[in-house]
C-alpha cells in the first residue's frame, strides 16, 4: 500500500523557497531544508526530486506567486503610465518590509547560480523578458495616450526599467535606507517626462 503524503506541497515549496530565497541555493543544505520545512528527507525527495529541483520548483512557484502579484497591474492590457509609477511605488514599500530586505529571488539567483546552470539561467532570462515586455507595453500605451515624451525610444526606455528594476533588488537586498531607492527610483522616473 502507498505511503500518503504526510504534508501539503504547496506549503512545503513555499517553505523551501523562503529558505533558498534567504540562503540562496550554495549556502542551503538539504537538512536546511528537512528542518526548516517540516518534511523527511525521502518526503522531500519523493515529492521534489533532489536539491536542485527543489529549487527549480521554488523560483517557478516564486514566479508564479511573488512576481506575477507584483506587476499584475502592470501587466494589465491597458498599464500605462500610471501602473509603472505604481510598480515602483510599490517596490518602495515591500522594500521596507523584512521580505523586501531579502531583495528579489530571480535576482538574487542570477548572481549566484545562472552560470552555472542553463535551466536557471533560461528561468531567469525569462524574468527580464517578461519585466521588459509589461515595460514595453505600458510605454507605448503611456505614448500613445501622450503621458510620457514623444521621443521616447520605446525598447531602449523598457530595458532601461527592467535595469533599473534589477538594481532596486540589489539594493533592497543590501540593506540601504529607504531614503536612496525612493531617490534612485524619482530619478529613474524623471527619464519618462
């Protein structure tokens, strides 16, 4: 008779990604995980596979989850200016929580370990992707609606935000003060007028 699944998960990866997403995935041993999740070893291996799909799991769920509630108004048909200023907006304020101080998971992951691994390496490739593209399509609607300055270089401008989005986690992440991501983003901003 097969055992049951003596945990749920979801709980379980969201544990596990707020454990590589503090630890990042070289400083995170598989009895971290065993501990801080709550699951056996042969749960998490039956369940997860090894380590390293473990944390492929957890920047997918960390995509899914974290992200796509962060730029949901940005990635709305109609953003325009509005919902960029509210992206970062709203970055100022998570940066001044405790999970806003571990600085973005991708980011964080795309100094440790994208090259060292082409799956996460492409997972992250996909993150600016899609950061770049919500960008794109809220310039150009903010263009269009004659919100930002004519001659504004759409693609240019976007690469530029999801640049200066990367920026923000790092700062985030090494603990400066408000005062200097809420000037760096005015001053990023300043770009669109």
């Amino acid at each position: 008779m097969p055992r049951n699944k003596e945990f749920e998960p979801e709980e379980a990866l969201d544990k596990a990604m707020g454990v590589f997403w503090r630890k990042g995935y070289f400083d995170t041993s598989v009895d971290d995980l065993v501990q801080q999740v709550g699951v056996s070893r042969y749960g998490l291996y039956a369940t997860f596979g090894n380590k390293q799909e473990l944390f492929l799991a957890s920047l997918d769920r960390y995509r899914d989850t974290f992200v796509t509630q962060l730029i949901a108004d940005l990635e709305t048909p109609n953003a325009s200016l509005a919902e960029i200023q509210g992206f970062f907006g709203a970055f100022i304020e998570l940066s001044k929580t405790e999970r806003g101080k571990l600085g973005c998971f991708m980011c964080n992951t795309a100094t440790e370990l994208a090259l060292h691994d082409d799956r996460v390496a492409a997972k992250i490739d996909s993150h600016i992707q899609r950061l770049t593209r919500s960008f794109r399509k809220a310039l150009s609607n903010a263009q269009q609606g004659q919100e930002i300055k004519s001659d504004i270089e759409i693609d240019g401008c976007a690469k530029y935000l999801t640049g200066v989005t990367l920026g923000l986690c790092v700062y985030a992440r090494s603990q400066v003060d408000p005062e200097t991501i809420e000037s760096y983003v005015r001053v990023a901003l300043t770009t669109l007028s």
